[in-house]
C-alpha cells in the first residue's frame, strides 16, 4: 500500500467492483483508449481476478486509487508487465491510469502515477518505465511530461496511431 497526501493506493479487491464499473462503463473513460466501455459487472469481475494474478505473478500491477477521506475508489494507476511484444519492446513495464470522469482534473492521475514511479524505481530492477496514449489524449500527455516522461515517437498499436513516452531509473 502506497500513500500520498490525498491518496491511498492498495491492490485491488473485488469489493471495488461497482467503483469500477461506474468508471468503465463511462463511454468518455473509453474516448482514448482501444477497448469499449463494458456493459456487464462480471466483465470487472474478470478484470479483478486478471490484476490479482498479475500482483502474485509480477509483484506489482494496477493498484486501486481511493480517496484518504471519503473511501472511494477514485480510479485505478499502476505498472502493467508486457510479456508479448508491443513496438520493438518485450518484457517492460507500462505505466497507465485510468479514473471515474467525474475525478478528471484534480490532479489525482499525476499525484498517484508519481507514487507509483518511485516506488517502482526504488523496489524493483527497472531502468525504464513506458507510456502509451493517443494522440489527441492531450491530459495525458500533459501528465505524463509532467512526470518526467519523454516523447519517442508514434507507432501503429493495432491499426491505431498510438505516442510511445519512456522515462529512466533517476
């Protein structure tokens, strides 16, 4: 578990299932990114049981986001491992948030991603962290400069343009 002044960020649990499902049911969470909103709660539930076997394989996944005064589980922010190839990389870890649209704004992708780098780069052997967003996805790429992360090029993910950061070991 993981604290800043406003957050807490903890592995997820199925008791953040409906939280979760607020978010990604959100046609405008999905805008940027390549899948669809979902529709069913047992498509989170699924989701759920994936990252906790990510946290036992990696050690480290996407972690709940939740709100130090109210409890709520704002969003989710945390490092994904890539086994499969994804433009020239293999085996690297991908940094990556997501929160509920009613949350956009106040600083909570930056402030928790923040906490996530440094921890990462303080426990584990990565020398270099990855981002993926869209083109257009303006907001994030503003928190991704703001953390540090450089712009190396855009690359076809899919049929899609897709902008590829990187940010190195301090």
């Amino acid at each position: 578990m993981l604290q800043t002044p406003r957050l807490i960020l903890r592995e997820i649990q199925l008791t953040d299932a409906e939280d979760l499902f607020e978010m990604d049911s959100d046609a405008a969470v999905h805008r940027f990114i390549e899948n669809k909103p979902v529709t069913k709660i047992d498509e989170i539930h699924q989701v759920v049981e994936m990252l906790q076997k990510q946290y036992k394989e990696n050690g480290i996944a996407r972690w709940a986001v939740e709100d130090k005064i109210s409890g709520e589980c704002l969003g989710w922010c945390g490092l994904k491992f890539f086994h499969e190839p994804l433009n020239g990389h293999v085996n690297f870890y991908e940094l990556g948030y997501r929160f509920k649209q009613k949350h956009w704004g106040k600083g909570y992708a930056t402030e928790s991603a923040r906490a996530v780098l440094d921890y990462s780069f303080k426990n584990f052997p990565i020398e270099t962290i990855y981002a993926i967003t869209h083109p257009e996805n303006v907001n994030s790429k503003n928190v991704l400069f703001k953390l540090g992360f450089r712009y190396i090029e855009t690359f076809d993910y899919d049929g899609d343009e897709t902008d590829w950061f990187e940010v190195n070991r301090p």
